[in-house]
C-alpha cells in the first residue's frame, strides 16, 4: 500500500477532543500499520510535509519504520516516483 501524505495524521471530523491530541493521532497512525502488516499489506509512506525538511521527521518514522521516503518539494515527486516505484517492486 503507497500512502501519500502531506503532514502529521489529523483527524478533524470527530468530535472528541481527546483525538485533537497530536500524539494520540501519531500513535493511532501507528497501530493502522501494524495492523495492517499483522494482514500482510505493507504501507509505505512518501512524507511531503515541509517540516520533515527541517529534520522534524520522527513521527514520520514513529509510524511507518523504515518504510517511508521523505521528498523535499512537491516538484520533485514525478522524478522520484519512478525510482522509488523500482526500488519498492524489486
């Protein structure tokens, strides 16, 4: 599974305020994924949130493992696509 995100998880359309806890929200991300790879599909991540430039990526991390790719800019994505895609399908 390719995952494509923009930021750290948010969930706005639920009204308990609990969830509006950023850490809550990364570890709930967290336990997606491994429940996902508990059915044998395995997520990996492409980060385009422009923090992670600046090294703030361990939630990035925290979630998927080693399973994601940071790209710095929005522009360089339909380069590194194709790359990643090969080195994902070899």
């Amino acid at each position: 599974m390719l995952i494509l995100t923009d930021g750290k998880p948010a969930d706005i359309d639920v009204p308990d305020e609990r969830l509006l806890d950023e850490r809550l929200l990364i570890e709930d991300a967290r336990k997606a994924v491994i429940e996902l790879g508990a059915q044998n599909i395995y997520p990996y991540c492409i980060s385009l949130d422009a923090r992670v430039q600046s090294g703030d990526d361990d939630y990035v991390r925290h979630i998927f493992g080693t399973q994601h790719t940071i790209i710095d800019r929005i522009e360089r994505l339909p380069e590194q696509l194709p790359k990643l895609f090969m080195t994902l399908t070899r």
